[in-house]
C-alpha cells in the first residue's frame, strides 16, 4: 500500500523548485519516494505536469497513471476524456476537496507516492520546504515499472 503526498504552493514555480531539490537530495526519507511529479494550476485553469521519462522505456504507464490521477482530482480544460472518479484510485473525496482549496488558479504542488510504511518519515522531512501538506493512502499504483528505471525516475 502507498500514500499520495502533495505539498502545494501559492507560487506557480516553487513546486518545480521542490521537486529538484527532493531529486537531489535522493537519500534519508527521500530515498523511499516510489514517484515524484510537480504540477503547476496556471491562471488560465491549465494543468501542467512535469516528470522525468526514461527515454529507454517505451510504455510509460506510470505517466499515463500521473496524467488520469491529476485530470480526476483538478477540473482543467481539456482533459474530461481523462477525468475519472478518485475513488477509482483508491482516494478519499476529502482530499479532493482539499487539494482544490490549496490549488487555486497561479499556484503549484509536488506530489509523491510514498510507501505508506516511509510516509512518517517523508511528512517530517517534507515540512522543512514549506507549503501546504495535504495526504491519503492511495490503492491503485503502477509499480512494475519503477523496478526498472529506479526511484522516482
């Protein structure tokens, strides 16, 4: 079982900003993030999600995972063929709901997935960046390929 972890900000570029320093810092706590996207909810209503792809991987089911888990928890224009109720995922409404209360338009997150046994550990660990923490257990994740490519790739 995992946890989804996502620390939001007021600013459009802080969650990018996090999401290389957690890169970096690859040990500790970090080192038991399982995947790590940074999001930005331009003022717009777009969505703009940012992850590292292995090129030599040819079927990235863990971005299509990110890409249909960030269109059913954020209303964005162009995305309803993705849209899909959270708890298909394994997410409880509430965190939905607080998601879009720390998401307004112009601002960003970093969200993870955590081991849930890691997650004590990240959630201390996380608070030296700041931000708004918001937290759920998650039941549905593609893991397969992280055994390949390594952590939060």
């Amino acid at each position: 079982m995992c946890d989804l972890v996502a620390l939001a900000y007021a600013d459009e570029y802080r969650g990018a900003e996090v999401l290389a320093m957690l890169r970096r810092l690859r040990t500790g706590a970090f080192g038991e993030v399982v995947d790590a996207v940074a999001l930005v909810r331009r003022t717009d209503w777009t969505v703009l999600l940012s992850r590292e792809v292995d090129l030599s991987v040819t079927d990235d089911c863990c971005l299509r995972f990110w890409r249909g888990l960030i269109a059913s928890l954020i209303v964005a224009p162009g995305v309803a063929s993705l849209r899909g109720k959270v708890l298909e995922y394994g997410i409880a409404p509430e965190f939905e709901r607080r998601l879009a209360g720390v998401l307004p338009p112009g601002s960003s997150a970093v969200m993870l997935i955590v081991s849930a046994a890691a997650q004590a550990g990240i959630t201390v660990a996380l608070s030296s960046f700041g931000g708004t923490l918001c937290e759920t257990p998650i039941g549905r994740f593609c893991t397969h390929e992280h055994q390949d490519v390594g952590a939060y790739a």
